[in-house]
C-alpha cells in the first residue's frame, strides 16, 4: 500500500498570504495518479486538483498542483478567508487508494 | 448536473450490520465507478471500495474483506454498502462518490453517520 504523508500537520497563516502543503509518498506514483481535495468542517471533500496538476471544474486558479513521482506540493497563491480548511492527497495510483493525513490551513 | 443523495444516520449495536444507499441522478455519458470512503471523528479518509455502474464489478480493501458488501440496484440508480460485524471502530460519517472522469472522486455524497455503540 503507497503511505502519504502531507506536511506541515497545521500551517497558520493571514488572508493574502501563500501557502505551500506538502504531499510525500511511500512509493512512486505513476501517471501522476494524485488528486487534492478541500474540506471545510461538516462538509464532504471537495475535489482541487487531479492529475497532479489539473484543476477540476470551478476552482480559481490561485490552486495550483504541481509535482511526480514521489513528491507533489499543493499551492494556494494568495489565501482568502474561504480557503482555511484542511486539505488531503490521495492517490488513485493502486489498490487500495489512499489518502495522507490532512494539512489544515488555519487563519493566524 | 450529476448528484448523490445518501441515507440518514445509523446507529448500531456491535455486531450488527448496517446498509448505506446512494442515489444519484442527473446524465452522465460515460461509465463510471462508484467509491466509499469513510472518515472516523477527527481522523483521515478512509478508502473502502468501489462498484462499476455498468459492470457491476466491485473491488474492496483488503482491510474490508469479508465484512464488506458494495451492490448496486440500476433501476434505481443507488448503490448499496453494506458492512458486517460492526464494532466501535466501525464509528464514522461513511460517504460514496463518483469516480471523476480525469481522476479522484468527485461528487461527492453529503455523507452518512453511523455510531456503533452498546
């Protein structure tokens, strides 16, 4: 099974500012098999990025994934209040998917 | 516009079972997969399993196997997950979603509860 680790657990950051989450994994991903998704506290994920750095329908392009092989970076260029939220890999590479432990963007 | 509507809050005895559905509705021209995923309190997400919706073919985590069940009614376009032998772990908001066309999962259910507890 591919483990993801995300990094940093919690980023504290002010509206206006760049945030950089880290997303690494146990084992290459092929394909840039990965996806980023956004959720906010009683909602279901909301899905960022696929492909490792396509945007999926309406999302702003201050989104952007980048990133292969082992090593991807989720980054929110310029934060607005709507953005703190905790955010997930996932890798849809192999069975079983699996998803890192979350990164929350929280407001300083 | 594709939507999933999912059932209500469960709550269980150990060592119950508990069956989840799924609608949806709205076009889709292509095939696609159906996934559940769960998020215990507090924690990460969860991958389960996933049903094709033309095929029927399902797939489980090893971590599920043999108390997982994921079946599909077409004629009623919901999907079912059904699990077994619950315990306290067992406790988290379940939810289904599509198999996005480039990749990842979107949309998504709103989520279903389900508490085990004695």
């Amino acid at each position: 099974e591919i483990v993801l680790t995300q990094s940093p657990g919690t980023l504290s950051l002010s509206p206006g500012e760049r945030a950089t989450l880290s997303c690494r994994a146990s084992q290459s991903i092929n394909n840039n098999y990965l996806a980023w998704y956004q959720q906010k506290f009683g909602q279901p994920p909301r899905l960022l990025i696929y492909g490792a750095s396509s945007r999926a329908t309406d999302i702003p392009d201050r989104f952007d994934g980048s990133g292969s092989g082992t090593d991807f970076t989720l980054t929110i260029s310029r934060l607005k209040p709507e953005d703190f939220a905790v955010y997930y890999c996932h890798q849809y590479n192999s069975s079983p998917h699996t998803f890192g432990g979350g990164t929350r963007v929280d407001s300083k | 516009q594709f939507q999933i509507v999912q059932s209500g809050a469960e709550v269980k005895k150990p060592g119950a079972s508990v069956k989840v559905s799924c609608k949806t509705s709205g076009s889709t021209f292509t095939p696609y997969s159906i996934h559940w995923v769960r998020q215990a309190p507090g924690q990460s997400l969860e991958w389960m399993g996933w049903i094709h919706s033309d095929t029927g073919k399902t797939g489980y985590s090893e971590k599920f196997q043999g108390r997982l069940s994921i079946t599909r009614d077409t004629s009623a376009s919901t999907t079912y997950m059904q699990l077994n032998s619950l315990r306290s772990a067992d406790t988290a908001v379940y939810y289904c979603a599509r198999s996005h066309l480039g990749g990842g999962f979107d949309p998504w259910g709103q989520g279903s509860l389900v508490t085990v507890s004695s």
